[in-house]
C-alpha cells in the first residue's frame, strides 16, 4: 500500500485540540457599562472642559517640590479651607471683610447685596474646579465673598491695584484672566510675544548651560524690559531682565508652571521660562555668573539653593517646544553655539585674555617670541656680510 493511500488520508489527527472561543463575563460587562453611565464622584462634571481652570497640582510635581504648593498663611478657595493651621488668618478674612463693609454700607452696599450678586454665578465657579466642591449654596457663596472681599481689600491697604492699574484692563470686559493666578501670570506676559500657531518646520534644540555658552563666546547682558520674560539674543549675546528669587517668586514660578501644565487652553510662557532656565542653570557657578551680571537677584538662600530650585522647576514639565515663544532663541543660540569657529576664538580668549595675569604672560610669551626672532634675524645677517 502506497504512501498516499485513501485508508491512511482518512485517518484521524490525534494531535488536533478544539477549539474555544473566549465571551466576556456578562456581569462584568455590564458593571463596566453602569460606571461609563454614572457620573464622577471625585471629578467634576466641567473636568477637562476649557470653563474648568482650577486644579490641585499634580502628584509629580508634588514629588519634586514638596510641600512648596501648600499655603503657608492664607488659603484662597475650597482646597485648604479649614485646616487647623490656617484658622488664625480666617479670622483676619472676617475683619478684612468688615473693614470693606465699613466704607460700602454709607453708600448702600451690604453683606445682603454681595450674596446676592454672586448667587447667579455660583453654578459657573463651582465648574471653574476639577473637583465636585462639597459645600452647601450659603456655604459656597460665604466663601467667595469672604476670599474675594479679603482679597480687594488686601490688594488696597498694599496698594497693589493702584500698582497693576495701567497694566490691567480691569471692568472693561477684557481677558483680564481665569483666576487670581492667572492674572498675576498674564501681568508678567508681555505683548507682542505670543506663541506660534503652528510648529516650527525644523526641530527646536535645547541649549547648554551658562558655563559652556561662555567657552562658546556667547555673553550675558541684563536686559532693560520690565517683564523677565523678554529674552533676547543677538550677535552672540543674550539679554535677560533682571529677576528677583525668593519666596514670593519662588512660589509664583512654581505654581504659573502647575497651573500651565493642567490647564490645555493656558499659554506655556512660564514653562518655557523655566525650561530656559533650568537649561542655563547646571550649578551653583552658572548661577554665580548669573548673579555678577545682575540678572539673578539672589533673595532665597545660597547659590546652590537657588540651582537645586531652577532644576526642579523645570523638571518633568511636559510642552511642545516648536510652538514656545522661546522657539527661534533656542535655534539661533544653538546654531551659534555650534559654529566652530565662534568656539575656537571664544577657547583662545577664555585662554590667555581671561585674567589681568592670563594677559600679561601671553604679552609676555609674545615679546620674548618678537626678540627671538630679531636675534635670529641679526645673527644670520650678521653672517652674510662677513
């Protein structure tokens, strides 16, 4: 009988399995259907929406920086209402209030009328939050008008609407910001330096630190705008108004950054800010220069403080860096910084022009070459006359 008989086609696989096919568990399905249908517990029916604007910081920033995003005086809004350490300030919140009222009731303005201008926007302040705020309308509204009270009359006992009164547009019914926050960005935001609309068709490059820039011949002058974030570079040189670090700032940079990094309609002025200067800041050396050429005002603690800062700053920060305002600055300064021959002129005056003394024995070397050479001259003319 053949290879290819009938009787041996016909016989059956034992190595054959059946196969099965796999279903869903119908009770999980329909579990996994019943929580797509209700609506959130923790997170607000406006999260993710461009109305919602106020977020608690991400848990990795929270990592890096610390406790530096709680409040250490006063609390503003829901998040920290009521913590035991801030109870002494409440109570100045109320006299603030009563203060304000002081000067309002003569002209016919009371604690009612306040309630009852805000009782139409609670719903609209309550999406402005992440979160589902669980207080109470008499709750809500007491909150807005005693923070936002404490606030107008904070800012008029320091004068600081006076300050900020032709920077901005106040009651006119322009952008003048989302919240207390973003105002205070948007005043440092200069005009004229909006981000690109679209991305850049060659890729945006990352800079070297200070130190490395300086051995490339590229210098660092104080700039002369009032806001910090008007950079500019030009033959070589980089201009940077003059900031101030401590504590307000500190906390000011820290929280613009959070707040851009949540918020997707927001501008990324700030975080370019910092990722510019955690690129310029390496050590405590780049912020030293920094300091001498009065762009860095130190207010915070030592150098390195001030550099264990930058870098945190602009750590795990998330932004498209085609579309920053920074965009050409970062592209000119690395073209600059990798011409070779800016390097090697840069090299050889970082060499022997440096110093007073690195100067004085390059002059030195070269007289002492100029007389070699002249006696060399004398001596082999001397040879051929006789």
């Amino acid at each position: 009988m053949g290879p290819n008989s009938p009787q041996q086609q016909q016989q059956p696989n034992n190595n054959s399995h059946p196969i099965s096919m796999w279903e869903a568990n119908k009770d999980r399905l329909g579990t996994m259907y019943q929580m797509i249908s209700e609506p959130p517990r923790l997170l607000s029916n406006a999260a993710g929406k461009p109305s919602c604007c106020i977020f608690r910081v991400p848990q990795s920033l929270v990592e890096i920086n610390g406790k530096s995003y709680n409040p250490h005086i006063v609390s503003i809004g829901p998040y920290h209402r009521g913590e035991p350490r801030l109870k002494m300030i409440e109570e100045h919140k109320w006299k603030y209030l009563g203060s304000l009222l002081a000067r309002t009731e003569p002209k016919g303005l009371t604690l009612k009328d306040y309630l009852k201008a805000l009782e139409p926007l609670e719903q609209k302040a309550r999406e402005c939050y992440s979160e589902n705020i669980n207080l109470s309308t008499d709750e809500f509204l007491e909150m807005l008008v005693l923070d936002g009270c404490f606030i107008i009359e904070l800012f008029r006992k320091f004068g600081l609407l006076v300050r900020w009164k032709n920077r901005l547009d106040f009651g006119s019914g322009g952008d003048v910001g989302m919240h207390l926050l973003d105002l205070l960005r948007s005043s440092v935001i200069p005009p004229g330096h909006e981000e690109p609309r679209s991305s850049n068709t060659i890729p945006t490059h990352t800079i070297h630190c200070v130190s490395k820039l300086r051995r490339a011949g590229i210098k660092f002058n104080p700039g002369k705008d009032e806001s910090f974030l008007v950079i500019k570079f030009k033959r070589g040189v980089i201009e940077m108004p003059p900031i101030t670090i401590d504590d307000f700032m500190s906390s000011f940079l820290l929280n613009c950054v959070a707040y851009e990094q949540c918020h997707k309609s927001s501008s990324k002025h700030i975080t370019t800010y910092a990722t510019l200067l955690d690129c310029l800041v390496n050590t405590y050396k780049d912020v030293e220069y920094l300091s001498d050429r009065n762009i860095i005002e130190n207010c915070f603690g030592n150098d390195g403080e001030v550099a264990r800062f930058i870098n945190n700053l602009g750590k795990d920060v998330a932004f498209d860096m085609d579309r920053c305002y920074l965009a050409k600055l970062f592209n000119d300064v690395h073209d600059y910084y990798g011409n070779s021959w800016h390097v090697q002129w840069a090299s050889f005056k970082y060499t022997y022009f440096d110093t007073p003394w690195s100067f004085i024995s390059a002059f030195a070397a070269l007289i002492l070459l100029i007389l070699t050479l002249m006696q060399t001259f004398y001596t082999v003319l001397s040879y051929y006359h006789i």
